[in-house]
C-alpha cells in the first residue's frame, strides 16, 4: 500500500545525493575551460571538454534508463554516481600527467553520470500522485541551487589543500568530485530502499483504485507513444528550454568580455542566472501543480523570449544580470512543466524507456546548440543568438497552442 511518508523519506535521500552531486558538477566547470585551454596548448578547444560532457551525457541517456528499468533507479542512480567519481579521479590524473586526452576521458565519464543523475527528477516525481508530482520535480531542480552555491565555493578551498601537499590546486574540483560523488553513491545504495520503481507501482495502483478504474494497461509500444501530442508536446517543451538557455548562457560571458566588463561582473550575472534555474523550483512546481502544466508552458515561453529580448539591449551589467536571470526562470518553468507533463502521460514501464529517449534527445540538440551558439555569434554577435532564442521559443508556444487548444485552462486541484 502506498505510504506518503516512505515516499517523502526517499525524496530527503534524491535531494541529499543531487546536492552532492550538482556541487561537483559546478565545481569542476568553473575551471575546466582554463585546464583545457593549458593542456591543450590552444583557447580553440578550451570547450571541448564541456561539449563533449554534454554528447556523452545525450548518448547516455537512454542506457542509463534502461538499466534503471531493468534493475531499479536505485542501482541505476548509484551507478552513475560512481562514473562521476571514477570521472573526477581520472580528471586529477589528466591534470597531474598534463593529459588533454584524459580530460576528455574525464569529461565522457563525467557525463554519463550526468544521464543518469537528471534521471532524478523524474525518481523523484513517480514516487507521488498526479497532484503533487510537479511540486516533487520541483525539489529535486531545487538541489541545484545547493550545488550552485557549494561548487564554486569548493574550487579555492580544495585546491588550497591540494596545494598544502605540494599538488597542482587546480586539481581541487576534480578531487571535490571524487569524494561528493563517492559519497553521492555509497548513500543511494545503502539508504535508497525500497527502490523508488516499487512505491511508483503503488502510486499507480492506489490512483487506478480511487478513481475506479480498470486495471493498468499493458505497456503501448514507442511508436504509440510518440504519436500522442501530451507525450511531443512535453518533449518539445524541454528541448526548446533547454535550448534556448544553453545557447544565450554559453554566450553572455564572451559578450560581456566584447564589452569590458570585469570578471566580477560576469561573475554576478551568471549567478543571477543560477539563481533563477533552480532558486524558485519550490515555487515553480508548486505553481504548475496549482494552475496546470499548460499554461505554465506559456508562461515559460513568454519569459524565455523577454530574456532574449532583455539581454542585448544593455551594455550595464545588472539589466544583463537581470534578463539572464529571467533565462533561468524560464528554462526553470519549462523544464519543470515539460517533466511533470511527460510522467504524467506515461505508466509503469513505459516512463524509463521514454524519458531516457527525452534526455537523449534533449541533450544532444542542446550540445549542438552550444557547439553552433559561436559560430553564430562570430557572424551576428550577440543580437543574433537572441533572435535564435525568439524564433524557437515562438515556435514552442505555436506548438502548445496547436497541440493542446483544447487543454489550455487550468487544472483541477
């Protein structure tokens, strides 16, 4: 029978090893496109690794899935806790032996326990009834803001130590992620029981009961799937905020730099937009359970596009601050709403093979989009990326309008 309790008790459990790990993950890119730019000798492949953690983590997706399908979220989940501190050892090698091919290697591994801890959220959401399932994706987003308070705070720290024992300090976030992610592991193991895949059977059950309903169905096929428009338009809807947040995010930095302003400045302005990605997830998947899935899509679309708007049209560092931080909020709104939409339209055994396939997808096209975001940028600066970000955001909300007319209202509660 199912137990709200036992479910809240495994949230605590996903909330503790996604901060753990979202820490390592921030600590290691604040410094990876200077390690990569010394060892590789050249600033033109200064980010690669980061692209190539985001490849790895796209084809990991849906292997990372099905392994949680077949064994359970918890040996999934532990598993590629473990890649990431295998990853951060490999990265300490890769600095010590001035190794840009095992950075490389560092940042494959590294990424494939990204697939598998973006699986998390939708851990997290399964574990509840329809009615609360946003608000627990919700939390699970919220972990983030630990990691993007704790990472960058770890880099000066770890390496001080390193350095104390004659070591190279730029090997500080990469031994920060060995431990936390070591620590992330050995914690899902032991105390995430039951496996959350059980308590979702339950939640299924207990809702088909109350609602009288005939028994669960046997699992519909991908190709069914894909055809239903909740299923494409909760897919479309992740992609295109991530998208659009990968691509202005990747290239503020640069466009702040063309202007002058000081590290400082972009130092604040990316954690105004760290704070609007996860700060308000709370919130957010309280407001989408509140008022529906729908409507917060466009919600989130119209705040992507005034993000784009915002950005290029100030040269002053807090109007910037301010618009990437409206980016945040939006891939935030988005993000949230287009999980809860997706583990809503699933059941059982459907929700592993088809959100691993989301990630894929997700992920891929946004590492494409960072890896187009400089060529774009190098022909139309930064107004250019913008307009990018406005044509596939209005595109979005073209979309919902074309695929959910008749849902556009809020949900019952």
């Amino acid at each position: 029978m199912y137990n709200s309790a036992q479910s809240k008790r495994l949230l605590y459990i996903l909330f503790a090893t996604q901060s753990l790990f979202s820490a390592s993950q921030i600590a290691i890119f604040t410094l990876i496109a200077i390690v990569a730019t010394r060892l590789s000798g050249s600033e033109s492949a200064s980010g690669l690794p980061s692209s190539t953690l985001t490849f790895s983590q796209a084809f990991a997706a849906l292997p990372a899935a099905m392994i949680m399908g077949r064994f359970g979220r918890r040996i999934g989940l532990t598993l590629g806790y473990a890649l990431g501190a295998i990853g951060g050892l490999i990265g300490m090698i890769a600095i010590t032996q001035n190794s840009f091919p095992l950075l490389l290697l560092s940042a494959i591994l590294i990424g494939v326990g990204r697939a598998s801890g973006e699986q998390s959220r939708f851990v997290a959401g399964e574990m509840f009834p329809q009615a609360e399932r946003a608000r627990m994706i919700g939390r699970i987003v919220f972990a983030g803001t630990i990691g993007a308070v704790a990472g960058p705070i770890l880099v000066s720290p770890s390496g001080q130590f390193l350095e104390s024992f004659g070591l190279n300090p730029d090997l500080g976030p990469w031994a920060a992620a060995f431990g936390l992610c070591s620590l992330a592991a050995l914690i899902t193991l032991f105390f995430l029981r039951p496996d959350p895949m059980a308590i979702a059977k339950m939640v299924t059950a207990s809702e088909a009961k109350s609602q009288e309903s005939q028994p669960q169905l046997p699992a519909r096929s991908l190709q069914t799937l894909f055809t239903l428009p909740t299923v494409q338009l909760a897919i479309l809807a992740m992609l295109v905020s991530q998208t659009v947040m990968v691509v202005l995010m990747v290239m503020t930095p640069l466009h702040m730099d063309h202007l002058h302003h000081t590290r400082n400045d972009i130092s604040l302005v990316i954690s105004a937009h760290t704070l609007g990605m996860f700060g308000l997830s709370a919130l957010t998947g309280y407001l989408i359970d509140r008022l529906g899935r729908i409507p917060m899509l466009i919600v989130a679309g119209l705040t992507l596009i005034a993000a784009a708007v915002i950005a290029p049209i100030s040269t002053n560092e807090f109007v910037i601050a301010f618009a990437l931080f409206l980016l945040g909020l939006g891939w935030n709104f988005g993000y949230v709403a287009g999980s809860s939409l997706l583990a809503d339209a699933l059941q059982g055994t459907e929700r592993a093979r088809v959100q691993g396939i989301n990630d894929t997808l997700v992920f891929f096209v946004a590492g494409i989009g960072s890896l187009s975001a400089g060529p774009l940028f190098a022909t139309g600066g930064y107004a250019a990326i913008s307009v990018a970000g406005i044509v596939l955001t209005c595109t979005l909300i073209t979309l919902v309008y074309w695929l959910t007319r008749p849902q556009l209202q809020p949900e019952a509660t």
